[in-house]
C-alpha cells in the first residue's frame, strides 16, 4: 500500500543529542570520530505539543540519542497519554535512578518500553558499552509491571550468540517478550560478529530486514 509522506501519522524522534553509551556501530561514532559535535538539539514542550497535535504514534528511537536524556521526557510521556497519543520508547541507557524510571513508567501506563540488553544481562556491556545491563534488567523488571508491553531486544554477537536458549529461560521465568534482532552493521572480520550465519544479516538480505527480525522473534 502507497502511504502519503505528508498523511502519515507515525514519526520517529531523536529527542535530543545524548547518550552515555558507546555502541561501537551507533551512528553517534561517525561524528566522533570524525571529530564532529552530534547534530541536534533537546526538543521543547512545544514542540511536542505540535508534533502530538499531529501524529498518534511517536517512537522516541532516533538514531542518535537516548531519549531518557531529553530533561522534558517524564513531560512528553505524560503528554501522549494525556493525548492519546502511542508512544513506543528505545532505550539502551542504564544511567538514570530507580526512581527516576518509576516516575517515567507511571506517567504513561499505555506506553511500549524495548530495552537494548544484548545478551545475559551480565554480558550485555560487551556491545553496550558503559551499560550497566544487571541494573536494566532489574529496570526492565519493574516496567513490565508498570506500562502495557514490554519487550527485552537482544541483538545477536559472538560472545551472545550461546546463550540465547538461556535468555529464552529468563524471558520465560520473568514473563518478558524477548526479540532476538540480527543485525546488518557487520564489517569483515568483525570481532563481534555472529559465528553462525542465520544470526545476522548479509548484503543480499538488507531489503528483508525486517522479516529476518520477526522471524527471530520469541
Ligand atoms: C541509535 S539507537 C537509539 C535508541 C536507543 N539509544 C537504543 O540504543 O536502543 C537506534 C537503534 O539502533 C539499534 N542498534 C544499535 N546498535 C546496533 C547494531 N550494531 N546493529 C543493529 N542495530 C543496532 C538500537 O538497538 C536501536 O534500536
Ligand atoms: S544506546 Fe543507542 S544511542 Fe546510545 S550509543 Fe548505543 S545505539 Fe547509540
């Protein structure tokens, strides 16, 4: 089906410019390393008034940020749910108090969390980097019991790829959606890359990205 750009009703936001990880395949490393600032700035309270005047669905991802470090971001949430307005958060990020992250699951009960923990929990800062990844589980926890869907996203690497049935337990035992995400940012020879094939993708399957994830999907 043709969607009309200007009719669409789903945006995709980066809500500000930081981050305290450093995944190595983020988008955030090509400005550092190129010695460039990332471009951006904090989205204001108006200007998410306006984009939730418009859109019902906001995905606060982006490509590269984590939305938790926008100081308005408990605000928006309570926003959307005042509005109606979806909204579906990205987060990686482990840099923030309990209470903090009590506070922004109760604002918006309606709302999608998917947590980036990349493997056992104990593992996860192998591609995280900086992430406290025993600390965001625990989170994960607590929002599974606080907003309407919750979903654990594990992207596969070699140092994860051997314990995906035992993620599969953990999802199991703690009532979590787990989803299992092949990635395509692979180089030759990468050091994290899957050893077997099926766990991430190859040039000629980009264009079925997204089937390659639902597949992985548990
Ligand atoms: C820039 S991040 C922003 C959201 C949030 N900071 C996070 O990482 O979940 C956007 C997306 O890139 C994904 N991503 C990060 N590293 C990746 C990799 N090596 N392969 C595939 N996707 C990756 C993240 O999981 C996230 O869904
Ligand atoms: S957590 Fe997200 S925004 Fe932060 S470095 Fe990793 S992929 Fe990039």
């Amino acid at each position: 089906m043709k969607v009309d750009f200007f009719k669409r009703k789903t945006i995709n936001l980066d809500i500000g410019i930081r981050c305290t990880l450093l995944c190595p395949k983020c988008n955030r490393q090509r400005f550092s390393s190129s010695g460039k600032k990332v471009p951006g700035h904090d989205t204001t309270i108006k200007e998410f008034d306006t984009i939730t005047d418009f859109f019902k669905i906001v995905s606060f991802c982006g490509q590269v940020s984590d939305p938790i470090f926008n100081p308005n971001f408990i605000e928006f949430l309570k926003m959307g749910y005042n509005k109606n307005v979806k909204c579906n958060v990205h987060t990686s990020a482990s840099h923030k108090s309990k209470e903090w992250y009590i506070k922004a699951f109760k604002s918006n009960p309606n709302a999608t969390w998917i947590f980036g923990i990349d493997g056992l929990p104990h593992t996860s800062h192998l591609h995280r980097i900086n992430q406290d990844g025993e600390k965001l589980f625990k989170i994960m926890l607590l929002a599974n019991k606080l907003v309407k869907s919750v979903t654990w996203q594990y992207i596969v690497f070699k140092y994860n790829e051997d314990d995906m049935n035992n993620a599969r337990e953990l999802a199991k035992k703690n009532n979590l959606k787990l989803e299992f995400m092949a990635s395509s940012r692979f180089r030759e020879n990468d050091p994290l890359m899957p050893k077997k094939q099926e766990n991430y993708l190859v040039r000629s399957e980009l264009w079925n990205d997204f089937y390659v994830t639902k597949k992985n999907r548990t």
